[in-house]
C-alpha cells in the first residue's frame, strides 16, 4: 500500500485576489493532455516559435556576414539537417513526456552536480525564452513602425514593445490553452507570403542578374572554394538564430497522437515527433536559403546596416519594394502577429519548464507552481530586459543565440553521454562530432559577441541565487511526498500504532539490546508510560533530492515497535512527519551537541546534523501553518 501525503490545510478565508493568483498551474502536476493531434497539426505550433525568425533572421545574417550571408546558410542548413535534426531524434526517443535534453542530463548526472548542472541550463533556457519574447516583441514593434500606413501614429518602438508584452501577460493571466488551431492559422499564411516575397525576388534577379553577376565577383575576391568555405564555416555562429525552435518540438510531444503504437508504448508519438522536427527543418531549411539569396543580392548595404530601413525586417523591405505598399502591409500584419504568437510560445515554455524542476528541486517558494504570479515576475523580467537593450533587435542576437546553443550544445552532450552508457560506441562518436561543431559555434558567439553570454550569466546567477534561498526558506518543510510499506504487516501495524498511547524514540544505532537499554533509562528517568516506537531513519541514495519517497518496515519486539524508514532526503523531517502521523505522547529527541555551523552544512547538504533540534523546529513551523487544533507531544531533548 502506498500512503500518498496530503497537502497542508489552508484556511478557507483566502481572498478573492489570492484564488485569483493561486490556482494550480495546468502543467504542474505532469498529467499528459487531455486532447492529442495528429503531428502534422502540432507542427504549427512549434513553427510559430521556429519559422517566426524570418521576421529577423535575415536582417541579422545580412548584417553580420554580408555577401557571405548564402554560404553561411548553407553551412547552417547542413548542420541544421545532418546534426541536429539527429541529436533531438535521439532526445525525442528518451524523453517522449516532453522533458527535453534537461531531464536527460538530470538523469544522467546524479546528485548535488547533477542539480547544478540544472539550474546552469535553466538559466540558459530562461535566457532562450525570455529573449524570444522580447526579441520577437521588438521585431513585431519595428515592423509596425517602420510600415507606411501604421508608422505615422504608432512610432516609439520601445513603448510600443513594452505593450505587445503587456498583452502577451494578459492573455496569460486570463488563461492559455492549447492553441494549435490558432497557431496553424498563423504559421501557414505567414509562410505563404515568405514564399511570394522570395519568389517574387528570384524573378527580379532572373529580369536582371546584374546584382548576381556583382555578387559572384565580391565572392571572387574572398578567395578560391576552399576559402570560401573555411570564410563561410568561420561566419555560420552569427546565423545561429536559426537553429532556435527544436527544444520546443521536444516540449509539445505529450500534444502528438500515439498513433499506430501498442498499450504502454510511445513508438507512435516519437514517430510522430521525429517526423515533426525533420519537416519543419525542412521547410526552414528551404526558406532560409531563398530568403539568405535574395536579400544580400537586392538590398543594399545601407538599407540594412543599423538604423536603416531594412534592419532587422530584410524580407519585408524586399515586399514593400517588390510587390507593393498594400501586399507589404499584409506582410508586416502577419509578421507581428506570428511575432506576437513566439512570445507566447516562449511564455508557455517556461510556465511548463520553471514548475517542472525548482518547485521539486525545493528551488523555489510554493507559489511557483502557479501560472499567474509567474508570468507576472516573466512580464517585470522581460520589460527590464526591453529597456536594457533599448528594443533592439540586433542588440539581443547574441543573447538570444548563447541561449539557443547552450541548449543545443546540452542536448548533444545528453546524447553522446546516453548512448555511450547504451555502449553505442561508434554513434556516440558521430554525436561527439556534432558536439563540437555546436561547441565550436558557442564558443564562437561568446567570444564575438560577449553580451550574450554576460546576460545568460546574469539569469544564471539570479536562478542559482533564488533557488539557493528558497530551498534554505524550505528546508524545514515536511518534505515527504509518499511512504510505501514493504509488507501487509508493516502495513496493519503502522495504523494499530496510531491508536496507541506511544512514545517515539528516534535512534541512531539499529541493534536489540541498544534499544532494551534505552527504553529502561526512559522508563526510569522520565517516567514514561505506553509502548515505545523506536524509529530508525536511512539516508536515500542522493539527498539532493527535496521530496522523500520512504519505504517502511515495521514490526513488534517485546511489547515495544521498530520502524525502519528507508529512502528519506532528511532526517529530521522524516522524523517530524512520523511524529505527525502517530500522535505520540512523547517525543524524545537526542543532542549531539557539535558545531552548529558544520551541522548546519551537514543538513543542507546531506540532510543530516543537529536532529533534535531541526525536528523540533519543523513541527513548530507546521503547527503554525495548521491553525486547527492538534495532537501536540511532549518533547524531550536528551544528550547523546
């Protein structure tokens, strides 16, 4: 039988405004989707976050390679196909609830490291996400103002910035479900028009191939092939924007239908989510290309240097240019919608990836489990970030592609450690290849481009920060999630010790005649009446943990009971929770009365230290958050 624990008694006279903020975030709990779609229609809703860097991407390459700006692409559309296409297969088939590459790593590294590692790589996702929303928020904000008809009344960019994010957190704080529909209504016409404005450019260089011919002599002047490439290989990291949107095809695997697949298996919904990823790589890959051409060929250099008309919006100059004020209008509108929609992509991300781990690392405070104070804290951090880097688009690349790669680089990493311990020994090193090219590309960024990895450093400290705090705040919790007991007797006897009068005796030594001794001086100098519980609590493997998962064992001995509990993240909280359980009359704690300092780390840590008096603050903190009256014991604190 397991024993699940309830969660602590509130008073039921909260206010309107704490109902509001404090309902359970839909996430939270790991259920899987009511509604699942075929994977052809969840691919939309990945592609508002992948195909929506269009609107930038161009611009940014334009700006950082120049005319090598094709051959780059082409550089990003074969790592993008040979590398990691393959890498997130492989996550897909490892974390098909839609944990991504970070659960992967979680799993992989145990312990203090491996919750270390964690937190680096949210501070990381954090960075990806919040500058997806901002980023895309003054991308959209740009193309309203820069457009002829809407320019004229709405033209400061930062203001205008700051309320595209307001409205991303409203339409959050009023609720946000699944939007597949609305996210395919928003993708397949914005790469329709993508698709007119690059076509309509390649019949422009077919009327006249003077810019081509001019193109061809500024790549003769870089050198023969083999320094074109190595030209092209050295530029390809200032176009990692591109590579953003794959970490998302993971998230929204638990929406895909398990077609095909037999009872307990995913097969289908990984099929599903491969076959995803490889088609919308594709049609990225081809948009990319086109659009790479037909922007360094046809616009001119000051059109997208910074503070020109082209910056940060390549493609839709080429449509205003190209096909008309109205069509580019219509362009520009789809642009700020899709642009709009990433940042509530982005939004949704973290409301599912933050819950996932702090609130069970004991990383951050309760109310972390709701989506709406959330996204209010998301909506102050993005706004700082706004004003921070002025609502530049360019200015944020190189935040938002350290945070993009981080996480690509992680994912690969995960995979070569995985099927290393799967002893594939020679995938693994096809995968060690792709590592080092994603590693080579960071390194890269961090070095041209420092403000990137000066930021995720900033969001990585906050997360390492905060959570340090809030499991310090936390740490005198229950923190007992269930208890399974190993046998039916076990069982029986645990609620018979219930109705008894008993006296609870934590011990530290497991042997019959310690436990006889103790209960005669007890007897003796406290006087104590009724059966003893003497309780015997063993460590779980990897304390790091915040949450226990015990197994217990019970049984009789001379009229007196012994429980063993196993698998505990802490001693005193165990001890506390049993207490809770039993009722007892009595409770008698032991001092070992060392350092406090030292048996403060040893708690933190490796949830050891002073026990008698940790447990003795943990009921106190309980029973002050349990207004209604209680069973309260003696208690007793005894040398060692």
């Amino acid at each position: 039988m397991t024993l699940r624990i309830p969660s602590p008694r509130r008073s039921t006279r909260d206010s309107a405004l704490r109902r509001f903020f404090l309902p359970v975030a839909p996430g939270v709990q790991g259920h899987a989707p009511a509604t699942t779609h075929p994977w052809h229609k969840v691919l939309w809703l990945t592609g508002v976050d992948y195909f929506s860097t269009l609107g930038y991407q161009p611009g940014i390459a334009l700006l950082a390679a120049g005319a090598l700006s094709p051959l780059a692409t082409v550089v990003l559309v074969v790592v993008t196909l040979a590398g990691v296409v393959p890498v997130y297969a492989e996550v897909a088939r490892r974390s098909h609830a839609g944990q991504g590459s970070i659960a992967m790593l979680e799993r992989l590294i145990p312990g203090w490291p491996g919750k270390l590692f964690v937190l680096a790589l949210l501070g990381f996702a954090t960075t990806d996400f919040v500058i997806t929303m901002t980023l895309s928020a003054a991308d959209a904000a740009q193309h309203v103002v820069e457009n002829p008809l809407f320019g004229s009344v709405l033209h400061d960019r930062l203001y205008l910035t700051c309320g595209l994010l307001a409205a991303l957190a409203a339409v959050f704080l009023r609720g946000y479900g699944e939007a597949i529909a609305v996210a395919a209504a928003v993708a397949v016409p914005y790469l329709m028009l993508n698709a007119a404005v690059i076509c309509r450019g390649f019949l422009e260089l077919y009327r006249n191939p003077q810019p081509f011919l001019h193109w061809r002599e500024v790549l003769q002047a870089h050198g023969d092939h083999g320094a074109l490439l190595v030209a092209a290989v050295l530029v390809f990291p200032r176009l990692a924007l591109g590579l953003s949107g794959f970490e998302t095809g993971v998230s929204v695997m638990p929406l895909i239908r398990n077609d095909g697949a037999s009872e307990g298996s995913a097969a289908g919904r990984i099929r599903g989510a491969r076959r995803l990823m490889l088609t919308a790589a594709l049609l990225m890959s081809a948009l990319l290309l086109g659009s790479s051409l037909v922007t360094t060929l046809l616009i001119p250099t000051y059109a997208y240097a910074p503070g020109g008309k082209a910056s940060g919006r390549a493609l839709s100059w080429l449509a205003h240019l190209l096909l008309g004020e109205t069509f580019g209008s219509i362009y520009d509108l789809s642009t700020v919608v899709i642009l709009w929609f990433a940042g509530a992509s982005a939004m949704a991300g973290l409301l599912n990836l933050l819950p996932r781990y702090l609130p069970r690392f004991g990383m951050a405070p309760q109310w972390a489990q709701h989506v709406r104070p959330l996204v209010i804290v998301l909506f102050l951090v993005d706004i700082a970030v706004t004003w921070l880097f002025d609502a530049d688009v360019e200015a944020q690349g190189g935040a938002y592609a350290t945070g993009v790669l981080a996480l690509l680089l992680s994912a690969a990493v995960a995979v070569v450690i995985a099927l290393w311990k799967e002893r594939r020994r020679r995938r693994a090193s096809l995968f060690c290849l792709v590592a080092a090219m994603l590693g080579y590309t960071f390194v890269d960024n961090v070095i041209t481009r420092p403000e990137g990895v000066v930021i995720s450093a900033a969001f990585i400290a906050a997360v390492i920060v905060l959570s340090a705090l809030s499991r310090y705040r936390r740490a005198t919790e229950m923190r007992v999630e269930k208890v399974e007991f190993e046998d039916g007797v076990s069982q029986l006897l645990w609620f018979a010790m219930k109705d008894k009068q008993v006296n609870l005796v934590p011990l530290r030594h497991t042997d019959t005649a310690g436990r006889r001794d103790k209960a005669q001086n007890l007897r003796r100098h406290y006087r104590a009446h009724g059966p003893m519980v003497f309780l015997h609590v063993e460590l779980a493997d990897d304390t790091s943990e915040f949450q226990s998962i015990l197994r217990a064992s019970v049984h009789e001995e001379e009229g007196d009971f012994v429980i063993h509990m196993h698998g505990a993240v802490a001693i005193a909280n165990t001890i506390a929770w049993v207490s809770e359980q039993l009722d007892p009359i009595a409770l008698f704690l032991e001092l070992s009365q060392q350092n406090p300092f030292t048996q403060a780390l040893k708690y933190l840590l490796w949830g050891e230290g002073e026990i008698g008096l940790l447990v003795y603050q943990i009921l106190v903190r309980y029973w002050h958050s349990t207004p209604e009256d209680d069973v309260r014991p003696l208690i007793f604190l005894v040398s060692e």
